[in-house]
C-alpha cells in the first residue's frame, strides 16, 4: 500500500537522512518496518527567519494494506501517482517525418517525445548550436557586434538556455513530470523532481541542450542549424512543407515551437493569414540589490548561508495595479535579452552555484491587449520594439543598460551622467531617467508597488538598490490560435503551435 505524508518538518541543520525516522513515527512504526520511500516535494518554510525548516511531503509504501486500521492524520492519505497519459499511435505511417521548428524548452520537449516514440524527428533551429552560442554570446558581452541569428535569445535551447535555468510551470501532473524527468534523464539532477523552485543553473544548460539533442540523434533525428523557416506551402488548408533559409522542406506535421522573440516569424505567419490574436504580458524594470543584503533580510542567523547558499525572494505589491518580482536571481547577473538591432531588454541568469555578489529579479506588471494603442494582432509586439528602442537609445547605443538608482526612481528625480552605480551588467550601463522606457501606467504600477516591497522589508528593499530596463520578454505577446481538441490551427491542418501561449520561465 503506498501513502503520502505530508508537512514533515526538519530544521534546515538536520540531515536529510533523518526522514525516514520521521516518517515512521508519523505512522507509528519502527524505521525497519517502512518500505520504499521518495520525496515527493521540498519546500523552505522561511516565516520564521531565526527557525527556517524545510517542508517535505513523501511517498512510502508500505508492507501491509492495513492503514485503515490506524489512527487517523489529516496529513497522510493513500497515494496514487500521476500515470503519464501516453496517446496511442497513429493507424497508418506517416507521410514525411515530423518536423519541430525551434529548439527551446518546448521544441527540445516536443523532439525528444517523438524520437522516444520512433519518429525520427527533424528539428530546425535558426540559430547556431550551443556551444558556438556560447562563444558568440562571451563575445558580445566583451563588446562584440550583436549577431540577429546567434545570441541570448536564437540558437539551441532558444531563449532558455541562457535564462537562469528555472524550471517554472504554473500546471501540475503527469505531463509535466514527465518533462522534469527528461531533464533529469539529459544530466539534471535529480532534486529537480521534487524542490519546490528547481533550478538547472544557466552554467549547466548547454550540457543539457547538446545531451537532449544527442539522444534525439541516437534515435534517427536530426537537427538542422542556421535553418530559419520563411514560409509555409499550404494547399487545401492542409499543411504541404516549409520554405526554409535553407530550401524546401516536405512536412505535413509541424510543431511551431516560435518561442517570445522571432518577430519575423510571426510577422510571416500573420501575412499568410495564420489566424493569431495579441494576449495579455509581462514588463517591467530589473532591479539588482548585493546579495549579502538579500541573505540577512531572509535567513537572520549567518550559519544559514553556508547551509542554504544565496537567498532568494518572492514579492507582491498588491494595489491597483499588482506589481510582482519575477525570475528571481541569487548570485546572479543582469544579462541582455535582444533579438534585433539597435534595441535593449534586460534579463537574469545565475550559474547553479549562485556565486556573484549581486541578486536581481524582475519588477514586473502584466498589460493588457486592450492597452497596446491597436487591436492589431502583433500590437503587442510594436509596443515592445518602441520601448526597446528607447532603452537603447538612453543608454548611449552600443547595447549599454540605462541604469538609475531605486530611490531616485521612486521619487522621480533624474539622474546625474556622473552618478556611480554598481552593475553586473558586463557590457556597460549608463545613468539615466528610466521613466521613458516603459508606459506610463506601468512607471506609475512599479513607482507605487517598490515602496509596498520595501515596506515589507523595513526599507531593507530599496536600498543600495539599482533598477536596468526595460524587461518584457518574459512571455510572447501574441497567441497563434489552436483547436482544442487537435491542438491544430484552424485552416492549416498539420500546424501544431507550442509554447508561445503559456508563460514560462
């Protein structure tokens, strides 16, 4: 018989290996007499700064089905694990094999199901492959030219191989451990499964990447770099091939992993008549604040760092318009996030051993379609680009962040070109008035919302505190629509859209 155990505490100074005597005393058994056990969830209870504990549910299975015949405990039921809902084949061979077109989380997904499966799929990547992106994106970062087809956001892994490595979705069940599994399969490690904020760390994404496409090869796919799709060929409403940068490709089944920055491609799809409408997103500025500051507001006891490492936060300023950290990086860096010239859009990252003396996360507000100025379907994506191109302009060209200090952000002081401000920024960052980079509603959402933050803190938020921006391209601002049932696009048979619908970081 298998139960759940749920809220069991350990102080975070004991040893994990004291589980199972915590388990067996819940059930009122001796340790021996426990079958085989997993943890399920971990998770730190971090209200109390000078007793943080963490929380863990498990699952064990038990020798005798005669739990019914024990005392009752609100935390502990039977235990029925989500069961992978694999749909069954086709009754007939494909025509041409699969094609999945981008290799971010969701094509890298999609390619690794259907090579699983026998498919052999064939993935188009317009970008080049990680480990010439990591050269590329060194490079850049020294003060290189920005490449459009080879940089932070294009290329294998897509935008997240180079974005922090979290492994967020706000959806539970077997899907989605089926997906964590596959990390762990391609070099993860293990605890992904179950801590409650799992983290790959952006240092050990490429690994990951090149294993997941190693394993796709094994398996008769195939991967095409520097292959960007230009159009469809479409007869009947039936999906027939791609033109491609490098040629036609026959496909009649194609996953469209688009991903939040291939402009282009959408603009493409949408002249061809793809049916597709603007959807709500989030923008914002990044702040960035030492890490030794975050560490003491959380963890109260300095014995806590060297057990837990670098602390992180999750905050809401509730108001009439919510603001809201977002993509949380202890001991990380503020990266850029740019898919075209002569714009700037900031991001984070943090290596998997949380190691820099800086913490920053996105202040971010979510807008709505019905703010863009348009009801075009792409208005959203306008909006991004005159933002962008106002931040690359503050900041002096050459793809420097516009930086201001928290404080003077609030109180809308301008700031002087001398003025010194701490960045991990690699590239550069220039003083500037950050008022201009976002809409107003939104300026005015993250001028009253940082206070309420701050507040929080007992003014420990905002101080030594810097603020980088724009931030907006933590989700696509458009939805390629799909039938519910097929998940096909209405009027092109054979066009399946993943991952721009959803936000995932």
């Amino acid at each position: 018989m298998r139960l759940r155990i749920n809220n069991l505490r350990l102080p975070v100074e004991a040893p994990e290996a004291e589980l199972p005597a915590r388990v067996a005393q819940r059930l009122g058994l001796k340790s021996e007499d426990l079958g085989p056990w997993r943890i399920l969830r971990k998770s730190l209870d971090a209200r109390s700064r000078d007793d943080l504990r963490f929380v863990y549910s498990v699952a064990v299975e038990l020798p005798a089905d005669d739990w019914r015949s024990r005392p009752g405990d609100p935390d502990i039921d039977r235990y029925d694990p989500n069961v992978f809902d694999d749909p069954p084949s086709g009754g007939h061979p494909l025509e041409h094999r699969p094609v999945v077109v981008g290799s971010g989380p969701a094509g890298l997904a999609a390619a690794y199901y259907l090579a699983l499966r026998g498919y052999q799929p064939l993935v188009l990547e317009r970008g080049r492959p990680v480990k010439e992106r990591v050269s590329a994106v060194r490079g850049f970062d020294n003060g290189g030219p920005h490449d459009p087809e080879d940089n932070y956001l294009f290329g294998e892994g897509g935008a997240g191989c180079f974005s922090d490595g979290k492994l967020t979705c706000r959806l539970t069940g077997a899907d989605v451990d089926w997906v964590l599994q596959s990390y762990v399969d391609c070099g993860g490690r293990e605890s992904i499964l179950y801590e409650h904020r799992p983290h790959l760390g952006s240092n050990r994404l490429p690994m990951l990447c090149r294993n997941f496409r190693r394993k796709v090869e094994a398996l008769g796919g195939e991967y095409r770099f520097s292959c960007c799709v230009e159009g469809l060929d479409v007869a009947d409403g039936q999906l027939r091939g791609l033109q491609t940068s490098s040629g036609y490709v026959a496909a009649t089944h194609v996953i469209f992993g688009t991903g939040h920055s291939a402009r282009d491609t959408y603009n493409m799809l949408h002249v061809l008549g793809v049916p597709m409408r603007a959807k709500a997103f989030q923008l914002g500025l990044r702040i960035e604040q030492p890490q030794a500051q975050v560490n003491r507001w959380k963890y109260g006891r300095a014995e806590y760092l060297e057990l837990l490492g670098a602390a992180d936060y999750v905050l809401t300023a509730r108001g009439a318009r919510d603001v809201y950290s977002f993509c949380m990086c202890a001991g990380g860096i503020v990266i850029p996030s740019i898919s075209e010239p002569g714009m700037f859009c900031s991001n984070g990252m943090s290596r998997s051993r949380h190691d820099t003396p800086f913490a920053n996360s996105g202040i971010m507000v979510t807008l709505q379609p019905e703010e863009f100025g348009s009801t075009h379907p792409l208005a959203g994506v306008e909006l991004q680009r005159r933002y962008e191109s106002a931040a690359f302009a503050l900041g002096g060209g050459d793809y420097f962040a516009p930086i201001q200090s928290a404080q003077s952000f609030v109180a809308g002081r301008g700031t002087s070109p001398q003025e010194r401000l701490p960045s991990s920024y690699q590239r550069g960052a220039t003083p500037a008035d950050l008022q201009s980079v976002l809409p107003p509603t939104v300026i005015a959402a993250i001028r009253s919302g940082l206070p309420i933050m701050d507040r929080k803190w007992r003014g420990d938020f905002l101080k030594n505190a810097t603020l980088v921006g724009p931030e907006m391209r933590g989700s696509a601002p458009v939805r390629i629509d799909r039938d519910q049932d097929s998940r096909q696009t209405p009027g092109f048979a054979g066009l399946y859209p993943v991952g721009e619908a959803r936000r995932l970081s």
